[in-house]
C-alpha cells in the first residue's frame, strides 16, 4: 500500500518482518499472555534476537543491522498486528538502547546492549512514578553518591517487564539545588542488586508484559553505571523520546489495520437487509475513513523517521507522529467492533483484545495533551522565530490591509478610565 515511499532495503525488511510475525509467533502465547497465563514473552524475544530484529538501527558490532529509523518504523507496525504487549517487547530494546548507544560507554554498550540484542539479557525502563507520570523530572527518587557508587532509593510504577527484566534504566534526581531538568541523572540498574516488585498490575490491555511496580531501597549501583554524564539525564530523556514516541506510533497502525480487515472482510460475508453489509455506506464509508486515516499516520510516522534518520530536532514531527497514529489506530479498532456489531464484542474476533490494547497507546509515552502541548509549543517557537522576508507577506493581500489602526492586539485597560 505505501510501497511508493520505500525503497527496497525497507520493502525487504517489511516482508522478512511480515513473514516472522506470520510464521515464528504461536497464537498460544498471545492468548496466555491475555489470559494473564504468562507474565513475560521470553519465547518472543529469543525467537526476534535469533532473526536479527532487535535493535535493527544499531550497529552490527553491538547486535543490530545498522538499517534506518524508516526500517524500524516498518518493522515495527508489522509486530503491532501482534497487539500492543508484543509490540512494547519488540521495542524496549529500541527505547532502552538509544541511551546506551548514544550516550553509554563501551563497556555498557558490550554488556548491556549487545546482549540485549541478541535476546540474552531483558531489558525494562522506570520513568513513571506513584506521584506523576507526564511529570517527569518531578521525580522523587534519588542517587547520593557514596565512594565509587551510588545508593539509589525510590520506586518507578508501570514497569513493562518490572517481572521479567534482567535490567533497568533508571532516572533518579542527584542535584538537589539545580532546576529539574538539570537534577537527574540515568543509571543502569540490575535486578540482582536489589530491585523489588512490590505490585504487579492487572492491566485492561497490554497483558503479560510483567507490568509493575518496582522498589529500590538502598540499592548500590556501581559508578561505572552511571549512563553519560552526571545531572545530564534530560539529554538522555529528549534522545530517548524518538523510540518512545516513535515506536508507540507505528505499532497501533498495525493494530488499526488488522481491525480493518477483518471488519473488511466480515462486510463483504455478512447479510443484512437483503444484501451484503459492504452496500451500505454507512459501514463502507468508517472503511473509508479509517483507512485514510491509518494511510495519514503512516505518512508522518515516516516522516518523522525520515528526520531522525538525519540528527535534527524532530520532537515536533515525532509528536505529531504520536498524536495521530494513534488515535488513528485506536478509531480503526473502535470502528470495526461497530461494523461486526455484538459479534465483535466477543471473543469470537480479536478486536475486543486490540481495542483493549490500543486505548493504551494514546496514554503511555507521554499522553496525547503532553504531545499536543509540545506540538503547539514547536510550533508557535518555528513561526515567531522565522525570518518574514524570506515568504511572501499574506497578510498584505487584503483591501484593508492598511488600516493598521484596526489591527488591536492589545490595549491598556484603563484608556477610558475618569482622569
């Protein structure tokens, strides 16, 4: 369908994706991680790691392919037909080791990246905590140093693999004067040195993925741990929203598709009123509809690939691609359970499964309002900030553009105000 926008290297991966997802992954292992029958994918993980498509933007000496962010993006609606759990497995390595891979060291990147890649080591991230979640550096867990470690104490909520995970990349506050965003610092912290699940969810969607509250008290974590430098982690939080917010965009395109088709599917079968429900706008026309939407999505999630393929700032682009893809996703699947009507509020279909799935995708990563607060943010930075003489001046092709005296943008109060 968008095979005009990829070049060969990406229809490759596409269909080598599309053939894993088909071929490698047993129906029994979505169903008992619905079910709440298993608590982590490691079947999944191992069987993604053994084809090489963990990672696949990172370097091959570290596990991945070297391929671009296009290439992930493609990959990763492939692995969104799964539902979202698999999806958020497929891109935990992704999320989790662009900070080792942009800002860890050697050693960190050998022992934490490449086996991570290769499906050895499970890795998992603590952002949220109890107090907020779209708050970030409102954190309250902390890092004092002491000797050549750092005693970290907090806890992190809504952990994917908080049961499960070797490790994780944890950010805690070590600047206790310092403004927010210059206080945290990222640590690489390992389960055995003392992490606690204190809760396990019980999720509406995105089932077995091992999501939990996770407690570190007193834990000591080696210096050699600390990821870039010291207060700094608000640069290891901006470079790790692209896959965050990347990853959370292409996955529900893939969830919506699906849904699209088997609602395409049942429309063409299904009889009503003498004829075959496809006749009738009112179903053929929420096909139209969502399908231009999903076809929208993947536009700016391309889009925004395309950008962070070249290093700029792209947190505009990226949080547009969030927005839209996946309130498209989730729309695709609301609005095909309304073309198979009560059936697909069954188990009989799996929308009632992705439907449950893809209302996550528009809260985590940063909630659709924390996106569309960064998008008007851009925005209003990249009009302003613009050099007018470069375009022409609109705004003059008007009779009226003279009466510079009708254009009140502001007035004092008090002009009429009694002297």
């Amino acid at each position: 369908m968008f095979d005009i926008l990829l070049n060969e290297d990406e229809r490759s991966i596409r269909d080598e994706v599309r053939r894993f997802v088909r071929d490698k992954v047993d129906r029994d292992l979505i169903l008992a991680m619905d079910s709440k029958e298993k608590e982590y994918p490691y079947e999944f993980i191992k069987a993604a790691a053994k084809e090489n498509l963990l990672g696949l933007r990172f370097p091959k000496e570290y596990g991945g392919r070297g391929l671009d962010w296009v290439s992930e993006m493609v990959a990763l609606e492939e692995i969104g037909v799964l539902g979202i759990a698999l999806g958020c497995a497929f891109s935990l390595p992704s999320i989790v080791g662009e900070a080792i891979n942009k800002f860890g060291t050697p050693e960190q990147k050998k022992e934490y990246l490449l086996p991570t890649l290769q499906g050895k080591k499970i890795c998992g991230e603590g952002l949220t905590e109890p107090r907020g979640g779209s708050d970030f550096f409102g954190t309250n867990t902390t890092a004092i140093k002491k000797g050549e470690a750092f005693v970290v104490n907090g806890e992190k909520r809504f952990v994917a693999g908080g049961i499960g995970a070797d490790y994780f990349l944890v950010y805690a506050k070590t600047n206790f004067k310092a403004a927010p965003h210059e206080s945290l610092s990222a640590f690489l912290i390992e389960r055995d040195m003392g992490v606690k699940v204190e809760e396990e969810y019980e999720l509406m969607g995105c089932r077995g993925m091992g999501a939990a509250r996770i407690v570190m008290k007193d834990i000591e974590v080696p210096e050699s741990n600390l990821v870039g430098k010291l207060d700094d982690g608000n640069s290891i939080f901006n470079a790790m929203m692209v896959p965050e917010r990347l990853t959370s965009a292409a996955g529900p395109i893939g969830m919506g598709r699906a849904a699209i088709e088997i609602a395409v599917r049942y429309a063409d079968k299904r009889e009503a009123f003498g004829r075959v429900i496809k006749k009738f706008e009112a179903i053929s026309f929420k096909v139209a509809d969502c399908t231009t939407q999903l076809d929208a999505a993947r536009g700016l999630v391309y889009r925004a690939a395309k950008k962070a393929d070249t290093g700029e700032w792209c947190r505009k682009e990226v949080s547009q691609a969030k927005v839209f893809a996946t309130e498209a996703g989730f729309t695709a699947v609301h609005e095909a359970m309304q073309i198979l009507g009560g059936i697909g509020y069954t188990d009989v279909y799996p929308i009632e499964r992705l439907y449950r799935d893809a209302r996550l995708a528009t809260i985590w990563t940063g909630s659709n309002e924390v996106q569309r607060l960064i998008i008007q943010n851009e925005v209003f930075r990249e009009i302003l900030s613009e050099d007018r003489a470069l375009k022409r001046d609109v705004e003059l092709d008007t009779p009226g553009a003279h009466k510079t005296e009708e254009k009140v943008y502001t007035e004092d109060p008090k002009k009429y105000y009694p002297t």
